[in-house]
C-alpha cells in the first residue's frame, strides 16, 4: 500500500517542525509547510526538508495575476517541492501550470476553503450552492491540466467521479474513529477518506499532539488497511 499521509506542520517555528520531522520521519508520504511556518521559516526551511529527502507540500494557496504567479511557481518548482497549492480560478490555474513547466511539482488546486458556507460565496458575489462551485472548479482544475485537487473528505467522491482517476486528490479533515476534532467540523475517517477516493490525507494534530508522532502514523495506516482488507 502506497503511504497517503502528509503530515502538517502547523508550527510556529523550524525547530519546532524538525521535531516532528525527526520523530515521524518515514512514516509520511510528505510534509506539509503552511502559511505560519513559511512565515516563521521560510524556503530556507523548505529547502532543508528537500534536502534532507523528505517532499514538501507547500500549502500557500497562490492567488494573484498571472505573470506574479507563474513566475513565482517556477521559484517554488526550482526548489524541489513535490506539492503546491494554488487557488482554483481559470487564469491562476493556467499561469501556475505554465510556469511548473516540466518540473516534479504537482500543481493542486484549491476549490472552495472549507470555512465557507453559502453566505461567504454571496459575500463574495457568487450566488450559487458551495457543492455547485466545486464541481465547477474541479472540472477547470481538469481543463487547465492540474495535476490534483484539495477537497473535503466529505465530497471526495463526486470530486473523483469528475476528476476521473488520473488526478491527485488530497483531503484534510480526517480523523481516526474516537480521536479529538479539534475545531474540525465536518470529518470523515482516513479509511472513509481512502475508499471515497482519495490519494493523500493532510493530518495534523492527531499525529503532531502526541507523544509518539511516528506510532501514532503507523496505528493510523494499520487502519487504513484493516479497512481496505474487510471492504475487499
Ligand atoms: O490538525 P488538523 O489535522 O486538523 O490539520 C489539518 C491541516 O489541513 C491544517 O494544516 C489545515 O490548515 C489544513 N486544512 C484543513 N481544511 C482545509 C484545508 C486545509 O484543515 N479545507
């Protein structure tokens, strides 16, 4: 079984992440460096971790005019990052492809943020259903040749049914049966995840808060293939 973990670092500084790091190691698929990491640490940090062999998933949602984004993907792309996220809109979508050229990046594009409801959309001027909106994006993600999608686990399986097999789907809000939400609203189990149709789980918390990170990834694996044993 291909390991599907990523692990978030959702950490305020790299001496705090390479904590996790050393403690997890090859236990995840890849790391995930977010926006209060990068801010703390930077593409020195993220330089570090590719370095040190591990793939990086650069979760910085890129969103501005085409030529910025195209040129700062090929940045990101030059650094040996395996995953980054750009939001779901036409020309985003398209500059980043270009600018990702023939690099190992894969491209993921970000649909809707999960925080928002059918009010935030209207807030924005889109008067439409939060699942309309996605399906939308998922087909454009698809159009503008992305290599993937970040989506609930909630909606993974009309995601697959539209992006087809071909796509790299990623999905955070996953949660073992009985371990701690946190502010994770809406979840689904990562064995749940995995049968509707997902390649990767973003994990954080359930791994990083506790005391054996690297245990805690195997437990979480051993049920992702207890389950796939029973469903077959
Ligand atoms: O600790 P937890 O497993 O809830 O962390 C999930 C990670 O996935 C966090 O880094 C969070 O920012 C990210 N994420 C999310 N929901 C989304 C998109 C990203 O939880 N819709």
């Amino acid at each position: 079984m291909k390991n599907p973990i990523i692990v978030a670092l959702d950490v305020p500084g790299a001496e705090e992440a390479r904590r996790i790091v050393d403690a997890v190691g090859g236990h995840a698929a890849a790391y995930k460096v977010g926006m209060e990491l990068y801010a703390a640490a930077g593409m020195d940090f993220v330089r570090e971790l590719v370095g040190a062999g591990r793939d990086v998933f650069l979760d910085m949602k890129f969103y501005d005019i085409p030529e910025t984004v195209k040129r700062a993907v090929r940045q990101v792309a030059a650094a040996g990052v395996r995953f980054l996220t750009v939001h779901g809109s036409g020309p985003v979508m398209r500059a980043a492809v270009e600018g990702k050229g023939s690099a190992r990046l894969e491209l993921l594009a970000v649909t809707v943020l999960t925080s928002f409801d059918r009010e935030d959309l209207a807030d924005l001027g889109y008067p439409c259903e939060v699942q309309e909106l996605v399906e939308l994006r998922v087909r454009k993600a698809k159009e503008a040749d992305m290599d993937g999608v970040v989506c609930s686990p909630l909606e993974v399986r009309r995601v697959r049914e539209i992006a087809g097999p071909g796509m790299t789907l990623v999905t955070p809000g996953v949660r073992s049966p009985g371990a701690a939400r946190g502010d994770q609203k809406r979840v689904a189990t990562p064995a749940e995840a995995i049968r509707n149709g997902a390649d990767y789980l973003v994990i954080g918390r359930q791994i990083t808060r506790t005391a054996d990170p690297a245990a805690e990834a195997r437990r979480i694996l051993e049920e992702i293939a207890e389950a796939r044993a029973g469903a077959s």
